[in-house]
C-alpha cells in the first residue's frame, strides 16, 4: 500500500537548518540527508502508524520517527485519511517541548 504525504510550512526550514548543520562537517552528507528525510516520508507514508506516539505534546495522533541513516533527526507526523501529514524534522538535542507545545 502505497500512501501520500503532506508537508506543514515547517517542514522545508527544519530541512535547511539539518542541511546547512551538516555541510559545515560533510557537503556529501548533507545532501544524503535531505533525500533520506525524503525517502523516510514515503516510508511512513506507506506504513503510517509506524513509530512511537507523542502524546506528551499535546497534539493528538502524533508520532515520531528517525530519519533513515540520520537517527538523531525525528520526524513528526500525523496520520490523516489516505495520507500522513509530515509536521515537523527535529534535531533530537533542540527543546522539543518548547518546539512542539507552541504548535497549532
């Protein structure tokens, strides 16, 4: 089963801000990232519930993620009919609580 994905307004700094962190260390594996977070989200979007539930946020049916070969960068998501909704890609390390609590 193959699903769909939909990108918050958040979704293309977080993947900047992971992109410009990384090619500070490694041009190559900067690249590589963004096409894994990429690849992830047609993951999940063809296995949605995958990952761990997030209630502590307070968003209801959110879940997290790793990008593939990137561990400490979560994605977070939400499942919606026919399709997930990509809402957040998080370095690990950052306040997600701060991050996460303040969304609507």
């Amino acid at each position: 089963m193959s699903g769909s994905y939909q990108e918050s307004e958040y979704v293309f700094c977080d993947l900047q801000d992971g992109y410009r962190y990384l090619r500070r260390y490694d041009q190559a594996k900067a690249e590589a990232f963004l096409q894994s977070a990429y690849d992830t989200f047609e993951f999940l979007a063809a296995n949605p519930g995958l990952g761990r539930s997030r209630p502590e946020f307070g968003h209801a049916g959110l879940r997290s993620w790793q990008v593939k070969e990137f561990r400490r960068f979560l994605i977070f998501y939400r499942e919606a009919p026919g399709e997930i909704q990509v809402w957040r890609v998080l370095h690990g390390t950052r306040d997600l609580e701060q991050i996460l609590g303040r969304m609507e």
